[in-house]
C-alpha cells in the first residue's frame, strides 16, 4: 500500500525575501534618527543616505510581493502568506512615510532661517559659539529670506502686545519654559533671551532669539528661529514661531 505524496510546507525563497526586505527597510527608517542622535551618523547619511536605501529596498519588497501574489494565488500556496503579508506591510509603511515627508518638502521652501523681522532680525549672541563651525551661517539674508517668508508663512509677524517690555518679557520666559526649550541667555533689561529647541524624532537642534523692545505704551515681540543643519527645515521653524505666537497671544 502506498503513502500519499507529503505535502510541500517549505516557504518559497521569494516569499523569505518579502519578509526580509520589509524588516530590513522598516529597520533602516527606523536606524536613521537613532544613528544620528548617538552621533554615528551624519546629517547627510541620516537624512538622505538611510531613508533613501530604506525606500528603494521597500520598493524592491513590494514589486516582489505583487508577483509573489501572484504565483501564491496560482498554486494555492499557504506557506508564503504569513511573510508575505508582514513583509509587505512592512514595505507599505516604509513608502507611505517616505511619501509623507517628501510631500512635506515640497508644501515649503527650501530654508531654515525664519524671523518675524526680515528688515531688522534678531541678532543671536550667546549661541554663536555653541552652534559649532559646521553649523548653518547666523547672517541674514534678507533678500533671499524675507519675501519667500512672507509668502509662505503669513502668520510669521511680530507681536504687538499692550504689556510692557518687562511684563512680556516675563510671558515670553514662560512660554519658553512651558515648551521644553533649554535657555541659554535671558536678559530681561536688554528684552533679550536665548534658547535652543530639540526635535523630537532625530534631535535636531534649532536656536531661537526673542527679542522685546517698547512700542508705544506696550511692546513689540520679535522672534528668529535657525536651524543649526540641513538646508530645509520642512516647516519647522515656521510652526515654532507660530506655536509662540499663539501661546502668547492667548496666556
């Protein structure tokens, strides 16, 4: 009496490759800000480098899957859905936050420079030294900067408030407290203060200056916000200065 043929339980190469590459695309996205903030990688290799081998191995991963899907459909395969499935949604996610950004990038110029006075920006001081020789230049161009900022982010304008320079200084302290950004000089008499922001996902370090000055019977509030690497912010630095603004219109 002869045995029944054993069923084929083996997974196909192509589907091993599909789980693989998808692990291994999710795994460099997600490498590149951990490398950067450890301080092994560099702007360009985190940024660009990375993500980019990220996406084109995600692409690789899913032209894979759609002929896997294929061939599994075909045959009737079992074995090769489980790793083509976490493979490919790895993949998916990949792509779909590559895509997220690269849209990002293109909504905004492409600067990292963003003051709510183009004519007459706040000057930095105290952080000039701290930004390293590698850092992006502190001189403003206003013809470059100015009109490009007005265009893309109206809402980037100096604060005209009826407190007194002392009295909005003291708001401006807080709201600076309040969002977690590290002072590195605060002179209340020169309307002056200084402070560093940090991103969140790489650890990007971004200073900022406010500057106070009296403005009739109240006081006008100006606000720089730099980036310290990269020649585009995606909107960074544009959304801080507004995030003040509105905080401090509203306390």
């Amino acid at each position: 009496m002869s045995e029944a043929p054993a069923t084929e339980t083996r997974t196909a190469w192509w589907a091993k490759f599909i789980f693989i590459g998808g692990i291994l695309a999710a795994a460099l996205l997600a490498l590149a800000p951990l490398g950067y903030r450890s301080g092994i990688l560099g702007v360009q290799a985190a940024v660009l480098m990375l993500p980019g081998m990220a996406a084109v191995l995600a692409v690789l991963t899913l032209a894979f899957t759609s002929v896997g899907a294929f061939l599994m459909l075909r045959r009737g395969l079992i074995a090769e859905r489980l790793p083509m499935a976490i493979g490919a949604v790895l993949a998916l996610a990949v792509l779909l936050n590559m895509g997220s950004w690269f849209l990002r990038a293109n909504a905004v110029p492409p600067i990292h420079d963003i003051s709510t006075d183009g004519a007459d920006p706040p000057e930095f001081v105290a952080l000039v030294e701290l930004r390293g020789p590698n850092a992006n230049p502190l001189d403003y161009d206003a013809d470059a900067l100015a009109a490009v900022t007005r265009e893309a982010y109206p809402y980037v304008q100096p604060i005209r408030s009826g407190l007194a320079p002392t009295e909005a200084f003291a708001r401006a302290q807080r709201i600076v407290a309040d969002f977690g950004w590290e002072v590195v000089a605060a002179d209340p008499a020169a309307g002056h203060l200084e402070a560093t922001a940090t991103t969140r996902l790489y650890g990007f370090k971004d200073d900022v200056v406010v500057r106070v000055r009296p403005d009739g019977a109240g006081s006008r509030i100006d606000l720089r916000s730099v980036s310290r690497v990269g020649q585009s912010d995606l909107g960074a630095n544009a959304a801080r200065i507004g995030a003040f603004i509105e905080a401090f219109v509203s306390d």
